[in-house]
C-alpha cells in the first residue's frame, strides 16, 4: 500500500527484505513521524504491521521525499 503525497512532501518507506522493493510508504514530516491519526483504518494497520517486521520481512523505515 503505497500512502498518497504528504502534505510535507516526506514519505517512510519499508522495503522488502528480499529485494529492496518498496513495500509501504506513509505521509511523515522529515523526521520520520507519522501521524497515525491522520491515516486510514487500513493505513495505520499496516503501518503498524510494517513496523513490526522490521528486520524479519521489512527494512528499517528510510525517510524520503514524496514525488
């Protein structure tokens, strides 16, 4: 699920282990914080579940520009 522009044009991302490939991707400020109570039912879900599979099945979290 890939989360549409943040208004402060940063996004985390969480890649796949395996090949690098972008999983998930949340509306943050530049610092990495994700207002979770600005997300969908299902956006803070699997934020949530992205978050705990760091390391297991996803990358630590890289902050980016959004597009």
């Amino acid at each position: 699920m890939n989360a549409s522009q943040a208004p402060s044009g940063f996004v985390l991302c969480f890649c796949r282990l395996q090949d690098g490939n972008q999983l998930y991707a949340f509306p943050c400020d530049a610092r990495g914080n994700v207002d979770m109570d600005s997300l969908s039912e299902r956006a803070r879900n699997n934020y949530l579940y992205a978050r705990a599979l760091m390391g297991l099945q996803t990358t630590w979290p890289a902050v980016r520009r959004s597009a």
